[in-house]
C-alpha cells in the first residue's frame, strides 16, 4: 500500500460519516452467525464447510446494493475472509476499490479463561508475519478484542496494558490498530467498569509518541458522552462502538446519545438477513439496517 493510498484511508476512517462494519466472526462464534442466518449445523460438515457457509453470507453483504462508503466507512475481516476472494478479487481489494471501504483485520486468537474480572487475548504467535501479509493485501488496520467483566483495578489495568502493548506491534508494521476492550453489557458495576477503562486508557494515550495513532472500540456506555475526551485525544483517530449483544435498535437508540463515537457492529449489521431471502428481501434488510445504524453514528 502506497502513502498516498493510507493517507486517503486514515482520512476516511478519522473525519468520515458512516460506521464500520464488523464481518470478522472466527471459529467459535461461526456456528451461531450462521444458525442467526437460517443455516443449521445440520446443513454443513466440518470446518471447511462451515467457513464455506459463512464467506458466501459475507460475500453477499459485501456486493449488496446498499454496502458502499456511503454509509459503511470501514470493514473488519476475519483471517480467512482477507485470504479469500469475491467475485475473483481479493476480498480487501475490492472493499476498497469497487465499494471505496477501508479494510480491517481482526488478528487476537480469542480469550483466556477469566482472572480478576478480565479475559486478556490469548497469544497471538506469528503476528508481524501476519501483519506484513495483510499490509500487503492492503489492510489498513486490526483489531483485537479482549473483555472487562466487572469493575476490578487490577484487571482493568492488565487488559488496557496488554491491547497497547499489541497495538505497538501493529503501529510498528505500519498499520492502524482498533483496539478493543469490551465492557460486558450485563456487568453487575457497568458504569464504575467504564469509568476505571476511561482513566487507564487515557494514561496509555498520553505516553503515545507523536507517530503513533490508535482507535478504540468500546461498548457503548452507560453515561452519555463519556468516551468523548478519548475521542478528542490527539493520538486516536476515532473511537467506535461495538453493539455487545444488545438489538439493533436497542443499540442504535444507545448510541445516538453517543456524540463522538461511531458504530463498528456484527450481530447488529445481519440481524433478520437469512440465506433462504431472495436477494431482493436480502438486499432490503440489510439496507434497513445501514440506514439504522448510519443514523445513529451521524447523529450527533
């Protein structure tokens, strides 16, 4: 990827209106993404056959109508995805030359068993071969994703220290990490989680040099506006919000209180598409929910 080419994706994902989409689903949540879609796990044997399924549901958002930079800024790719092909273009190629969206990775290998009210990343072995891999399919950025269950310092201090510390081996390769601590939606103390993350992470920011930018991506919280100084900090270039569970609707309505913050949506994005629609029933489901959740990002 050319300088000129980052530069116009940076802009896009720093100053565009609309939100990313999340396509990245991996081996333990592919089972339910497709039952979600009227795939059963009847209908499909093994592993092949199971992200068969799952790259054809993706490839039919990808080329809907309705799945342009118009609305949608950015899209999350899981490994399998970005190494695949649409149409016979590379799935990062065309995202970002035929529907002129920015290209992401989804690169943590899931999560470890809870401790002190977190789940960190499990390691991620060969990750700057990986990420030399997805610069060269034009990648811009990653994500990863690791999960705060209740509001415990310790905890709290050890994911924030783990994300920068993978989002340093990201920044170092050239590319943009989102980096993602969740806030579980059903956390017993949401508010005092979301509060302690806050203050961790502006501490991280403010040892970042100059050269380095991050997102995040944070569960939309439950004090509107909270995230609005991390969004304004000078080493993040946006901060985007994940839908955790919660409705589509439910979740845009949360996040248009959210001034500063931007959908980046899974479950949310393919609620009510199902393989057995016509293209046409597809195509309009899927356009109502971009609408409802574009709304919602631009909102404030």
């Amino acid at each position: 990827m050319g300088q000129d080419q980052f530069e116009k994706m940076s802009a896009q994902m720093g100053e565009g209106k609309g939100f990313i989409a999340a396509l990245d689903q991996s081996g333990g949540s592919t089972p339910k993404a497709l039952r979600l879609y009227g795939v059963s796990e009847d209908e499909y044997e093994g592993e092949e056959a199971m992200f068969a399924e799952i790259h054809a549901m993706r490839a039919r958002i990808i080329t809907a109508p309705d799945f342009t930079s118009e609305k949608v800024i950015g899209a999350i790719l899981f490994e399998r995805t970005m190494r695949g092909a649409v149409e016979g273009t590379p799935v990062a190629k065309l995202l970002w030359e035929s529907r002129g969206i920015v290209p992401f990775l989804k690169i943590d290998k899931g999560l470890e068993e809870k401790e002190n009210g977190v789940q960190l990343m499990k390691p991620i072995p060969g990750l700057p071969e990986l990420l030399q891999e997805a610069k060269g399919m034009g990648i811009f950025g990653t994500k990863e994703r690791s999960v705060v269950h209740e509001a415990n310092a310790e905890g709290i201090a050890a994911i924030v220290k783990q994300q920068f510390e993978v989002g340093k081996v990201v920044t170092d390769a050239g590319l943009v990490p989102i980096l993602e601590p969740e806030v579980d939606i059903n956390a017993p103390d949401k508010p005092e989680a979301e509060a302690m993350l806050k203050a961790e992470i502006a501490k991280y920011l403010d040892q970042l040099p100059e050269s380095e930018t991050v997102m995040l991506k944070l569960t939309i919280p439950t004090e509107a506006g909270l995230y609005d100084e991390l969004a304004d900090h000078p080493r993040v270039l946006r901060v985007v919000a994940l839908s955790g569970g919660y409705s589509t609707d439910d979740a845009c309505e949360r996040l248009a209180k959210q001034g500063k913050m931007i959908a980046s949506f899974s479950r949310a994005l393919t609620e009510g598409l199902s393989k057995k629609q016509s293209d046409a029933e597809f195509n309009a489901a899927l356009g109502q929910n971009i609408d409802k959740i574009y709304t919602a990002s631009v909102a404030g």
